[in-house]
C-alpha cells in the first residue's frame, strides 16, 4: 500500500534538477481547497522550503526546493493540514474535475463529489504504468477527459416534446455542431451530429426539449505529451454509484493486465481490450451500449 512506503520512495516526492532537493506534490481532488488549507499550505512552504507553491495541470499543488532530510517532518504538516502526500510516478494520481453544475451553466453532472468518491476509491494505487482520471460535466471537455487514461463525460440526449414545438429556431441557432434543423415548422435533430451536450435543452424558451438520457459516457486509454492519443469508448452508464464501480474494475484490469515501460493506449488490443468492454457491457447495461 502507498502508506506503507518510506516517504522518500513514494511518487508525491520529485527529485529536482539539483538533486540536493526536492519537490513535494500534494493530493487535492479536483483542485478544490478551503481558504483554510490554502493558508496551511503556504505556511508549510515557508516552512520548510524558500516560500513558493507550483501550480500543477493537475489540479494540484507542489512545493519546490524541499531538503529531503525534511521530508518527514513535512509530510506530517501536510497530513495534519488535509493536504497530504499526492502520486505522480506509476500510480493513480490526482483525480481532476471540472467545475460541474456546482458553477457551470453547461454541465450536466455534479463533477466535485463524484471526483472525490473516486480518489477515495482508487487515488495512489501502485500500478504498472501512470493512471490519470478526469471528469467533465460536458462535451465542451474543458479538462480533456479523453485524453486521460480513464475519462468521464456529463452527457444529455435531447427529446423534443412531440406536437408542441414552434419551429422559433431557438435550439437550431444555440447548436454548436449543427444538429438541429428547422423542417416544416418544427425542430428536427441529426442524430449523427449530436454530441449530447444538451445547450438545446437549456435554450428552449418554452421548455419543450426534454432530457431522454443523463449519462457517464467513460473513455479510456487516452494519451497526453508528444504523441497524444483519444481514449476508446468505454461504456456509459446513469448513477454516480456506477462510474465509481467501472473506474474500479478499469483501474483493476489495467493493474492485472498491462505491461509496465508502455503507455496504455498502446497495449489495448494486446490485453484484450473488447473482452474487458463486453464485460462491463454485460455488467452494467445488460449487454446493449445506448
């Protein structure tokens, strides 16, 4: 267990250019702080290093220029500050998030809680290759979840109300990927077209466009750097309860199955990706993908 090894071996603790020191990341799910701890974190750099907090793309914090003779006594700053020790070598590392509906207007799920619910769940796992986890509350993809090992997207399928609709043209005009037309008086969707990021509903001034289908859809196998790579669809699935138990199985099955030195988008097929899609399929949606 992550715990159970000496504070200097764990991935949170980054050796520097000048090895002499050392850089401390911290575990803070989807980015999100209270004033609180944000204060506590710049008292331990002052503390124990010149000051200074490094904002990572990970929604975290690390602290620069640490002696690692000091590590100890940091680690136990941070522990006691609700900001411990984070992950950053082969391991599940900071879960990051977008803001969800807690601030976002276009998002479809609550994106903070769930964040949390699965770095309680996974977060610092010791695997064979890095498992980065990310979740947006949209299509807009604000935190590139398919570019991530595992991604999670908020998605809407729009239902216009049948007979009621007067062809304004309101959800043709807000559609961004031009899924909507106006055909005879009433609006009509392109299936093809629509990435379910349900702005149509919400601009409906008549409130005829309805929620068909609230959904997770999971990516996974996604890559960043200098050769990134899209995530393959995973499966989608209704209930916060059920994203949690597939990260779960997925962070699993990449622990049992893939081969370290190698990202995970490039050995998919070789630990059988399909078979491990079908599962999940039969599992969860009863063998259909909606």
């Amino acid at each position: 267990m992550m715990r159970d090894r000496a504070i200097y071996k764990r991935g949170g603790v980054i050796t520097e250019r000048n090895p002499d020191f050392c850089a401390v990341r911290l575990r803070i799910p989807a980015g999100v702080l209270t004033a609180e701890k944000m204060a506590g974190i710049g008292e331990i750099a002052k503390k124990y290093a010149d000051g200074e907090v490094h904002l990572t793309t990970r929604q975290t914090m690390e602290i620069p220029h640490v002696d690692p003779a000091r590590l100890e006594e940091v680690g136990r700053d941070l522990e006691k500050n609700g900001t411990p020790l984070g992950s950053e070598y082969d391991e599940v590392v900071n879960v990051i998030a977008c803001p969800g509906t807690a601030g976002c207007k276009y998002s479809n799920i609550e994106t903070y809680s769930l964040a949390r619910r699965i770095d309680e769940k996974v977060f610092g796992r010791e695997m064979p290759i890095r498992m980065r986890i990310s979740l947006s509350g949209c299509p807009n993809a604000c935190t590139s979840p398919v570019l991530n090992e595992i991604g999670i997207v908020g998605r809407i399928r729009p239902l216009r109300t049948e007979g009621m609709c007067t062809g304004c043209g309101t959800c043709a005009e807000y559609c961004k990927e031009a899924a909507i037309v106006i055909k005879n008086g009433i609006s009509e969707l392109i299936p093809e077209k629509c990435v379910q990021c349900g702005i149509c509903i919400q601009s409906c001034p008549f409130d005829l466009l309805k929620s068909e289908y609230r959904h997770y859809l999971i990516t996974i196998g996604g890559r960043r750097g200098r050769h990134p790579n899209p995530g393959r669809e995973l499966i989608t699935v209704e209930s916060e309860d059920d994203v949690v138990a597939v990260v779960e199985r997925a962070v699993t099955w990449v622990y049992r199955k893939a081969w370290s030195g190698r990202h995970l988008a490039d050995q998919l097929d070789e630990i059988d990706f399909e078979s491990f899609r079908k599962g999940l399929q039969d599992e969860f949606n009863g063998g259909t993908s909606r």
